[in-house]
C-alpha cells in the first residue's frame, strides 16, 4: 500500500513537472491594443512570444470598445501592451481592470517624458498620442517592451537585445530615408492637410511646413462646417494641391472639404489614402510597421510635387520579403 502510494505521488510529481516545463519554456502570450505595437514587439520578442493585437485594419482606436471576444483575449494574455488612454480611451477602463491581474504596460508613460510629447492643440496640457508617425521616437519602445517581455522570459535577454539593435538600425534607416523624401518636396507645398490632427509628429519630425486637419486629436467629435470652412481658408491662402483621405475615417469628411474648395473655384485633388491609426490588412506591405511608413511617405511625396530617394540598403531584406526590390 506505502508502495502504491509512493508510486502514485511520483507520478503525480512527474506529471506537474511535465505540466509546469513546458508553460516556462512556451512563448508569452503578448496581445496588444494597435497593430503599430505588435508589429515591434513581433519583431523584438521572436521567438519567445506570440503576439496579436486586438485592433485590425480599418479600426480606429479612440473609439474602439472591447468586445466580448476581446475580453476572452484579454484574460487569456501574459502581458498586456497598450499606449495611453489618450488615444485607447474607451478601452482605457478595461486595461486598467485587467492590470491588477495580468502584466499590463501603458508604453507612452513607460518610454517617455512628458517634454518628448507634442500637445493635443486643442487641449493644452494633454498629450498627441500618435508617435509612431515620427520613426525615431517610434523606435524608443523597443527596449521597453524588451524588459517588459525579458521580466517573464529571463532568458530570452540576451537575444532580444540582438534583435533591439538590428531593429533600431533598420529604423534609423526609415528614418532617413522619410527625410530625405519629404525634403524633396518643394519649399512652399509641405503641407498636409488630412481629416483628423494624427500627423503632428510627422510634419515635426520631416519637416512639413504645416499639418492642418479637420478634426483635433481624437475622431470622436464630428466635423463641423466651421471646421471644414476653416480648412478650406488655409488651403486656398498656401494654394495647397492635394488633401489625404485616412483609412480610418470615412473619407466623406474630406469629400465635403474638396467640394467646398470647389465651390470657390479652388481646384484641388485627394493624394490619396494614409494610414493614420491603423496599419494596413495583413499579408500585406502596408500590414507591417515599416511598410506603413513607407506607404504614407510616398503618397505624400507623389502628391505634393517631390521624388522619392532610392531605398535604403538597410531595409533591402524587408523590401525582398515583400516582393519590392528593385
């Protein structure tokens, strides 16, 4: 009987020990808000993490709400990568619920200081969220989610910082090359006029001469026909030649800016569509960090009248990924 016993408490011990080994060794379970997040935390986690992002294509997160599912996932992640309720403010409530149980990390407070912000013009003393539109200030979180993801997987450090180094030098590379881009343009036609105020830190970081948008920082106030004729005002003083859709907003806030414009006898074109909160669908160039950068940047530079520098030598692998060597 002493024997069975013995027999059947080191099975026991052996079948804890073949259930706890592999949750130590499996990847972390990362799941963040944006898709601009959990490409770079992707790309820097390897193969210590999984990582998905709540928001896809098309979604707009200041005024996304958590869905039953999201919930599901939320409860299901090791750790929880949002930016700030300045920009997830509707799911801000639940990220705060779930940080007293789930690892849970805010990457705008967590990077940077208060003085590395843009203000939200509208509301001085509150920050713009939108910090991915300057590549150089994006590429800060990298280390961050690296000691937030090495705090459970100690022994991926190592390699994570190897991947931090290699991604903050593709970045640098993006970086210049946005520059240049947007230095090709000339003096007089950077101005970006877009449908809601999420391009600051681009036109501070590039050079734009001006970024004028219809709506302030969050899309959840409507456009009003003052703010439109307001706009409207400012492109026919610059003679501005083109004005951007973004992919998501409902492109009839622009729509009724070029036709105001047209009532005037203002011509003017929509460049394109930019992707402001929301990367591109998956699968695709646009779906990635890089690519949506990329994208933005020659939409803007065709539109307003500059040429594109060659791609740089840096970022010649992810060009081959994505069948865009030249």
């Amino acid at each position: 009987m002493l024997a069975d016993k013995i027999r059947m408490t080191a099975l026991a011990a052996v079948m804890g020990l073949a259930t706890i080994a592999p949750a130590q060794a499996s990847p972390l379970n990362i799941l963040t808000t944006i898709g601009m997040i959990a490409d770079i935390a992707a790309d820097v986690a390897g193969d210590c993490a999984e990582v998905s992002a709540l928001l896809g294509a098309g979604s707009d997160p200041h005024s996304y709400r958590a869905t039953p599912g999201d919930v599901t996932r939320l409860a299901q992640a090791d750790l929880v990568l949002y930016l700030d309720p300045a920009l997830e403010s509707r799911l801000a409530e639940v990220l705060a619920g779930f940080s007293r149980r789930t690892p849970t990390l805010g990457l705008l407070r967590a990077t940077f200081d208060a003085g590395d912000l843009l203000e939200d013009p509208d509301a001085p003393g509150a920050v713009d969220p939108h910090l991915w539109m300057d590549v150089s200030r994006w590429a800060q979180i990298a280390p961050v989610i690296a000691g937030a993801v090495a705090e459970q997987r100690p022994d991926c450090a190592e390699a994570m910082a190897e991947r931090v180094a290699g991604l903050d030098a593709r970045l640098d590379a993006l970086h210049v090359w946005v520059s240049a881009a947007i230095g090709s343009i000339p003096e007089g036609q950077r101005m970006l006029v877009t449908a809601h105020d999420a391009f600051h830190y681009f036109a501070d970081a590039y050079g734009m001469e001006a970024s004028e948008a219809i709506e302030g920082i969050s899309t959840e106030s409507e456009a009003s026909i003052g703010d439109i004729r307001a706009v409207a005002a400012f492109v026919v003083e610059n003679a501005v030649p083109a004005v951007f859709v973004e992919t998501t907003i409902n492109p009839r806030t622009i729509e009724a800016l070029v036709a105001e414009l047209r009532s005037q006898g203002h011509a003017v074109t929509i460049g394109g569509a930019l992707f402001s909160d929301a990367m591109g669908g998956p699968g695709t160039p646009e779906g990635t960090y890089i690519g949506m950068i990329r994208a933005n940047t020659q939409v803007v530079v065709e539109a307003l009248g500059g040429t594109l520098p060659d791609w740089p030598e840096a970022l010649a692998d992810w060009a081959e990924t994505w069948g865009l060597a030249e």
